[in-house]
C-alpha cells in the first residue's frame, strides 16, 4: 500500500469510520418521527404554530443518563469524545462516563426533546460523579480542567436563577442556599466591573451584609487602581482610585479571606503588584546606595520570596538585586519601568493562597470543606422545581 493509501486510511478512520455498533444514524432518523409524536400528544409546542411565551409548554426531562443516548452516539461518530468517556484501547463511547456537553441556545436549533434533558436527579448524581470521581483523579487539573469546566458551565446559570427565583416568589428578601458564597465568587471574579458592585448593592440585605459578600466587595474595592495600561483586554481605570495595593495583600493573607475566594483574587496578583510597582516608582526620588528594599517590597506584594519579586521586578524594567530596587530611577528625565512585551506568568502562590487549604484536597473544597463560611449541603431543596423548569426553558440541562 503507498503512503497515499495509508494517509487516506488513517483520515478515514479519524475523522470517517465510527464503530460498527454505532447507532446515530438511525436515532438521527427517528428523531423527527419522535417530535412529531410528542406534538401529537401535547408533549412539545408546534413550533410553527403562534403562540404566546406565557402560554409555551415547558418541556420535562426524562433522560436519566449523565448524558442523554442520541448525543453519546452523535458524538462517538463524530469522534467528539473525550479519552475520559470512551472505553480504554477503544473509539467507543463508554455511556457510564460520558457526561453531555455544554451547548449555547441558538436561533435555528431543534427544539430538545425530552430525553434529550436530564431529570434533577440526573443532575445530582452527574454533578457528584465530576466532582467526586474525576476531580479527584487528578489532583494537578491537567487532565480534568477542560473536561469538567466543559461539563459545569450550566451552573454560571446560577445567578441568573437566584435572581429569577426571588422574582417569581414575589419576595426579594428570599435567599437561596450557598447564594452567599456564588455571588462572592461572581463579584470577585468581575471584580474590575463596576456594574457588578452597582448590582450587589440591589441584593436583599441579609445577602449584602453577609460576611463572605462583604469580603468580595472589600477585595474588588482594594484591588481597584488608576494607573492600568489602557488597551484591549486591559482591566480599565477607576479615577482617584487610592492604590492601596498593601491593604489588598494584607486582605488576602488574613482569616477573612478563605481559600476559594483568594483563588479567585491570585488570577488579579500580576496587575496589582505592576500598578503597585508603577505607584511606587513614580512617588520615590531615587538616591544612589538608598534602593527601596526588596524584602520590604516582597512582604508589601505578597511574593512567596525575594527571588520571585527580583523576577517581577526584572520584567518591567526596574533594576533590583537581593537589596534593593531602583524605584524612581530616570533615563533622560523619564521614569525607568516598560512593560513587557508578555505579561510575567501568573505564579501559584504558596505563602497567601495555598496555605489556606489546611492539607484538605479539591473536592473536599468544592464539597464545602474548610471554606471559612457555614454551607448546608448542596441539595436540590425548595428551589428544585424552579430551577429546572428554568434549565429546561433555557434547553440546557
């Protein structure tokens, strides 16, 4: 066989040939014969027909897989499987393992019939499989990251049925369980978006004042500065920001603080500690043999030791050695810092972060473990029937 033969072999049996047992074709058949069925019955809305959305019928999960049968084989043919759904040495689709994939609402999809949207239940037990089975089988995220980010991003959903939730009960006081901690993690993580805090503050008052809430607003406000690089996919500026860079440290190294939440903030450490080193070079009058200190400045920015901070400091330009670092040093009356072509890389950070965690593992955090705050168990509670008539609306479950 010539290598024109072998390399057609090969594409085909990438991207053509799907296991003999395959049956997406055949589902793919049936499918429109099924919806026609269930608008027969009433089960599903004639989408041709005129209707107002207060009168659409919601349509009711009844897949009880982690992912429903038609997408197993959809995917499996199309080889979209991830190595953590098929079964090992094999292309094919090991349905035990495989969870349904994130797909955005789209004008033009077919609707989802009802074994396409999994039961809460379903939901329930797919959720302790990610985050009890796989999570753990990966204490490093290389593997799993994509895999389970993929699988859970129905839940960045959630605030949007909290919010929901309290208009539908008529009762804007109403809290739902752990939407003190999600809305903390929310705010942090828009952190440099003022309509985020703007937000919070319509937020019931047993909400806003919680511990944790207040924690995220402290962070955000401390982390704000004035002298950002304005450009493309650059955090903006807020005027008269007072750059207190040292306080935002200090936030995060303290009890108030909880690891999860300054997980979230260590994502912002490279752009605080650059406008803290901008602030501080513009404020110092540099004098020879009088550097400003390096262990001083490596405790203000929360650098794990000198050598990182001496590295830090390096990449904008700023000469710095084990003694010191020549802030307010000028060329031609210019202050000396640039920026750097790349950002320096975001660092795990060991003395302010990590050690929060208390030796406890991934899932036990996700689980609500040693979190700092009170978490009842995540359950699907009172909030269960609104929930997913709103998953189900929204065709993501």
């Amino acid at each position: 066989m010539d290598q024109s033969s072998l390399a057609k072999e090969s594409r085909d049996f990438r991207f053509n040939k799907a296991p003999a047992s395959n049956k997406y074709l055949q589902l793919k058949d049936d499918r429109e014969r099924l919806r026609n069925d269930y608008i027969l019955k009433g089960i599903l809305d004639d989408p041709n027909a005129k209707k107002v959305l207060s009168a659409a019928k919601p349509t009711v999960g009844t897949c009880t897989l982690m992912c429903p049968d038609f997408e197993a084989e959809e995917r499996e043919y199309q080889k979209g499987l991830d190595k953590l759904e098929m079964i090992p040495g094999t292309d094919k689709v090991d349905k035990s393992k495989a969870v349904k994939t994130f797909h955005r609402s789209a004008a033009g999809n077919d609707q989802p019939l009802p074994e396409d949207i999994r039961t809460p239940q379903t939901l329930e037990r797919t959720m302790d499989y990610l985050i009890n089975i796989i999570l753990p089988s990966d204490p490093t995220l290389c593997d799993v990251h994509q895999f389970i980010r993929d699988r859970t991003r129905t839940l960045q959903t959630l605030i949007e049925i909290y919010d929901e939730h309290r208009i539908q009960s008529n009762n804007n006081d109403l809290v739902s369980p752990n939407e003190c901690e999600i809305r903390s993690y929310h705010l942090l993580t828009h952190m440099r978006d003022m309509d985020g805090r703007r937000l919070a503050e319509r937020l019931p008052d047993s909400l806003f004042w919680s511990p944790i809430l207040q924690q995220a607003l402290k962070l955000a406000r401390l982390a704000q500065c004035c002298n950002s690089l304005i450009g493309r996919n650059e955090p903006p500026n807020l005027d008269l920001s007072q750059n207190n860079f040292s306080s935002f440290f200090k936030e995060i190294k303290s009890d108030r603080t909880p690891y999860l939440l300054a997980c979230i903030a260590e994502f912002y450490f490279v752009d605080i500690r650059r406008a803290a080193c901008k602030t501080l070079n513009n404020s110092i009058i540099y004098q020879l043999n009088k550097e400003y200190s390096t262990e001083r400045l490596t405790n203000l920015l929360g650098f794990d030791d000198v050598k990182d901070c001496i590295s830090f400091c390096n990449d904008f330009g700023l000469n710095a050695d084990m003694h010191g670092v020549s802030f307010g040093q000028k060329i031609n009356r210019v202050f000396v810092m640039t920026e750097p072509e790349i950002k320096p890389k975001r660092k795990k950070s060991l003395l302010l972060v990590e050690i929060k965690r208390s030796g406890l593992k991934n899932h036990e955090f996700v689980n609500g473990s040693g979190l700092g705050v009170t978490l009842p168990k995540a359950t699907f509670d009172s909030i269960t029937n609104f929930s997913f008539r709103f998953y189900e609306n929204t065709t993501i479950g």
